[in-house]
C-alpha cells in the first residue's frame, strides 16, 4: 500500500482516538487498549514500509499518550490485568497465529515419529522411557490399573510438583529459542517422542483406552498449553533469524516481549492441568466412562476456544483505531 493511500484509510479513526485521549473520553477501557494494540501495529506497519514518513512521529506520540492512560493510573492497572487475557492475548495469537499452526503441525510429527518408532523397535520404548518407568507400567497393566502412577503421592504434593515442573519445561522451552528456535524444537522433540512412544506403549499392551481416559484428563490442558508455549519460542527464534527492517537487537526485544506475553497466558491453563492431574486423575479408573470423556472434551474445547477461536472472534469485533492528524501528512 502506498503511503498516500495507508494515511487516507486511517486517518479519521487516529483523529478520533487522538481526541478521545486528550478528553478521556472512554467509557469502556478495555476500548482504549484494544485501540492502543492497533495503533502500535499501524506505527509497526509504518516503520515497516515508510521508514522516512512524519507519520512514524506522529504514530509514537499517540501510543505514548495511550500507553499513560491505559498503565499508570491505579484504576487501569486492575482493567490492564482483565484487558491482558481479554484482549491483548487474543490479538497476539491472531497476529502470530501461523506460528501456533506451525507449532501443532511440528508437534503432531514428532509424536507420530514417537509412535512409530516404538512400533518398529521393541525396545525404543524402553530406550526413551528406562527400563524402570516400563517395569513400573507392565505392573501396573497387570494389577489392572495402567495409571496407577498418577496415584502416587499426596493430592497436594502431586499438585504443586506436577505444576512447578510443567511450568519449568515452559519457560525452558521459550527461552531455549533465543538459539534460533533450535532449542524450542529441541524440547518439542524429547517431548513428543515420549508422548508418542509411552501412548503407542498402552496400545500395544491392549490398554490404550484406559490410559486415555486417564492421562489426557489433565494432558489435554497440559500438552496444548507446552506446545503454545514452543510457539512463543518459535516466535522469539523468528524475531532473531528474520528482523525485516528492525535492527536484530529491536526485533529481539519485540519478539521476546511478544514470547513472553503468550508464555504467561498459558500459567493459568498450567495450574488447572496440574490440578486435575493432581486431584482428578487419580479416580479415573473408577469414575463413570462419560465423566472421564466430559473432562477430557471441556478442557481441550476451553483451551482451544481461547488460543484458536477466540482471536478471530476479537479482531472482529474490535473497533478499528483512530487515525491522523493533518499536520502529520
């Protein structure tokens, strides 16, 4: 688009958020943030394809009026928490949702590798797992409860470790992808594996129902919630190989602040699958089929409205910015 044609199209809309600040004229805040987001991706556009342009000043000086509305009275700091998970979140995920798509497409691979190299090699399974996790399991198939393992332990006590450890492969994760994502995919790989060896294993041994309805009540939450996370890596390792116009410092800074926001949206949903694998788990076995599938059904739909439905839905609905001053053209 040409610059001409880029100022025209957004002119009124900055006009009218740059009058809507000067008279705090907003009745609903999560308004002003949603219109600040878009008025900070018109100053990245701008950067992007006007580098020379006054409207790049003119851009700067609006987000900077926003940004004081939005973070630095106490009122907006508890709109700013809502607004966070409400709306920020949501346009990120759209914004950067082909990394997310491409972070299930690598997570869905490698799992299947996983599996089919335990259905090629009797002992990968073993080789991945270790011997005493697999003698542990065929004990437990054979007295008849395939995830006896995740009654192990106090309810508490699993709860807290499951959910420091989930939280920990995370942030590792993201932070791994400062190597150009070299390191995320890492993560994703011994992950994945272990996933697709250790379900193909319960296939095998004729009890892959049984572990479903056991380990995916709290996996569901869990794995969704580490591979978003390995797309926020993805995204920082993008940040460094590709900076487009920015310097690599300034993309860097942008992408890991970008990473670190989607990371944080997932701590929630980490806490919950901790919860139920620590609380719920445990009585899967001895709780009515469609309860264990109601579970398993409800947390994968939330996770999934929220990281794949739910942006399409607020970019919809989002009113589009204000727009541009004469005296910038």
């Amino acid at each position: 688009m040409r610059e001409v044609a880029f100022i025209k199209q957004n002119k009124e809309k900055w006009l009218s958020f740059e009058k809507a600040i000067v008279n705090n004229d907003f009745d609903n805040p999560d308004e002003l943030a949603s219109q600040y987001i878009h008025v900070i991706n018109d100053l990245a556009y701008a950067q992007t394809y006007y580098p020379k342009s006054k409207v790049i000043a003119y851009l700067n000086q609006l987000s900077a009026n926003a940004y004081q509305k939005i973070y630095k009275t106490k009122s907006t700091d508890t709109n700013r928490i809502i607004s966070f998970w409400k709306t920020e979140v949501p346009l990120i995920c759209y914004q950067y949702r082909k990394f997310i798509y491409i972070a299930f497409i690598i997570f869905s691979a490698f799992t299947f590798i996983g599996a089919i190299s335990a259905a090629n090699d009797g002992e990968f399974v073993r080789s991945v797992l270790g011997d005493d996790y697999v003698n542990m399991s065929l004990e437990n198939i054979e007295a008849g409860d395939p995830v006896a393992v995740y009654k192990s332990g106090s309810n508490w006590g699993s709860f807290i470790g499951i959910t420091i450890n989930n939280l920990r492969v995370g942030i590792i994760a993201f932070v791994l992808g400062v190597f150009l994502g070299i390191g995320t995919l890492y993560i994703m790989f011994n992950n994945c594996i272990m996933l697709g060896s250790f379900q193909y294993f319960f296939y095998e041994k004729g009890v892959f129902w049984e572990s479903v309805r056991g380990i995916w009540i709290h996996g569901a939450m869990e794995i969704f919630a580490i591979v978003i996370e390995c797309a926020a890596g993805l995204i920082l390792g993008a940040s460094i190989l590709f900076p487009a116009t920015h310097s690599r410092y300034t993309s860097f800074k942008m992408g890991a602040k970008t990473g670190i926001k989607i990371l944080i949206s997932t701590f929630p949903f980490t806490f919950a699958a901790g919860f139920l694998e620590g609380f719920i788990t445990r009585y899967s076995n001895i709780m009515p089929h469609w309860l264990s599938v109601s579970i398993i059904l409800i947390t994968l739909s939330i996770i999934s409205y929220y990281y794949l439905i739910y942006p399409f839905k607020v970019k919809k609905q989002i009113t589009q910015p204000p727009i541009l001053s004469p005296s910038a053209i």
